[in-house]
C-alpha cells in the first residue's frame, strides 16, 4: 500500500495579520483596554524598572504598560500596527502630561536596532501575532543582555482563554495557526525564548468588574475586535446562538450573587531575562 504524506499547508502570516489589525481596528479597544491599567502597573512593579530605563512597549494598545512606565520617569517607546490606538495612548500620556514616543510598527519586524532597550513589554498584545517565533526573537532582538522582557499573556485555562475557544466555535482560527493563549503558558515562553533568555513566570488574575452581565457582553460586542469581527461574520441565528454562549460562559466564571458582573481572568505575569 502507498501512503503519500501530506506537505503541511503553508501559513500565510502576511494576510492573517492584514485580517488581525482590521479586527483590532474595529470598534474601539481602548474601551476595553483602560479598564486594564492594573496589569501595566504591576508588570513595571514585576520588572523592577528604573527611571532612566530605556524602554519599549511592544503591542501597547492604549498605553496601559507604556504610561505605567512613563509614571516611573522611564524613556518610553510605544508601538503598535494600529495608529487609532496609539491616537488613544498620546491622548491619554497628554492628559497625565507624560512624554513617550509613539510609533506605529510591526511587532514581528520591529524598527529598531538590536540591544537598543533595557526593558522590552507588552500586555496582552504580542501574544496575539500570527508568527509567534518571529515576535519572540525580535523581542529578544531588541533588548539589550542582561535586560528584561515583561510580558502580560491571558492563559489557555482562564476567562478570556475560554472566550476565545467560544469565539472559535463559530470563527475557526486559519488552519496551523497557533492560539495566542499558549503565550500564557511558561512552556511555550521557555519554547519561544529558548536558550536566549531565562523565563521566570507566576499566575495573576485580572477581575473583570462590569455593571452586569449583559453589559459586559454589549461592552464586548461593540467596542473588543475579535468579538465584534465575530459577530459581523456570521448569520442572525449564529449571532443569537454565540450570545447564549457567552452568557453561558459569564455565568461559569461570574463569582457575584447581585446582578452585576465579577469574573476572575487568569493571567501570566512572566519576566524574561536575556542572557549576555
């Protein structure tokens, strides 16, 4: 008997990413993201950074880990590949009169030199790159021996982890693309950064605090990107069927007994320290 193997189908990153930053595009993160500030505040704490530090937030969103460093008089650099949502951290560092960088760029193919910063972050944002082991070396790339990289990362078992494989159920991922929600797993970090870096991680939890269920959900539904680029992409009774499935999910994870909304989401707080 012949058995021909079957050549894995290559993955086009370019155009997955191309659909991913129309996704974050969508609505409006930062909505979302501010109610976040927490976990930037408490990475600078996990990285013990410095004022004076030259820094790189990697991802940034709205600003949560680059204002946080820049509350600690740290030279920051904020990047991401959606200019909106930088729009939204300058809006927020003028308010707080704190003076960053901003810069859009591509977090697999970062413009900068290597070994120019001390520390390298990001929260919940390289996570979500198609090519993972091109993000993680241009991380490690970037940051100079010696420095620090601090990554926020939802993992695979807790809420938003959960979130995504509802999501899934109705928008599959492309085929051999890796889930974003194994960057919260220190594993795949020792996988990724391998011999270049050492990986020192611990389980966070971030508390969803919303007014109740149904406004976390209409929160999400029109403001959080994969959850709006869901919803656009599928038929009426899909769209009620993925509703009842998030409500479901709300309700497994939601810890309070008086209408409104306290969800409990895992995180892992690693940070990864480049070897010389």
């Amino acid at each position: 008997m012949n058995v021909q193997a079957t050549a894995p189908a290559t993955i086009d990153f370019a155009a997955i990413k191309s659909r991913q930053q129309i996704a974050w595009g969508s609505g409006d993160y930062a909505i979302v993201g501010t109610t976040l500030q927490i976990v930037g505040e408490m990475l600078c704490e996990a990285v013990d950074l410095r004022g004076g530090q030259r820094v790189l937030d990697v991802a940034a969103g709205n600003g949560n880990a680059t204002l946080a460093a820049a509350r600690r008089f740290a030279d920051v650099v904020s990047t991401d590949y959606v200019g909106a949502l930088l729009d939204r951290g300058r809006e927020r560092a003028k308010a707080d009169r704190l003076k960053v960088t901003f810069q859009e760029a591509d977090a697999e193919a970062l413009p900068f030199a290597d070994a120019s910063f001390d520390v390298v972050l990001s929260t919940f944002g390289v996570m979500f790159t198609p090519n993972q082991a091109q993000a993680a070396s241009e991380l490690a790339r970037v940051c100079r021996p010696g420095g620090k990289i601090g990554l926020a990362n939802w993992t695979p078992e807790g809420f938003i982890g959960q979130l995504f494989k509802t999501i899934g159920k109705y928008v599959p991922p492309a085929p051999g693309l890796k889930p974003p929600a194994l960057w919260g797993a220190k594993a795949h970090l020792d996988a990724l950064f391998g011999s270049k870096a050492s990986v020192a991680a611990q389980s966070r939890i971030f508390v969803f605090r919303y007014k109740s269920p149904e406004h976390w959900v209409g929160i999400f539904r029109e403001f959080y990107g994969p959850v709006v680029k869901a919803f656009a992409a599928i038929d009426a009774e899909a769209r009620g069927a993925l509703e009842a499935d998030l409500h479901a999910l709300l309700a497994k994870f939601n810890v309070a007994t008086d209408g409104t909304l306290v969800v409990a989401g895992e995180y892992l707080e690693a940070v990864i320290t480049k070897k010389g």
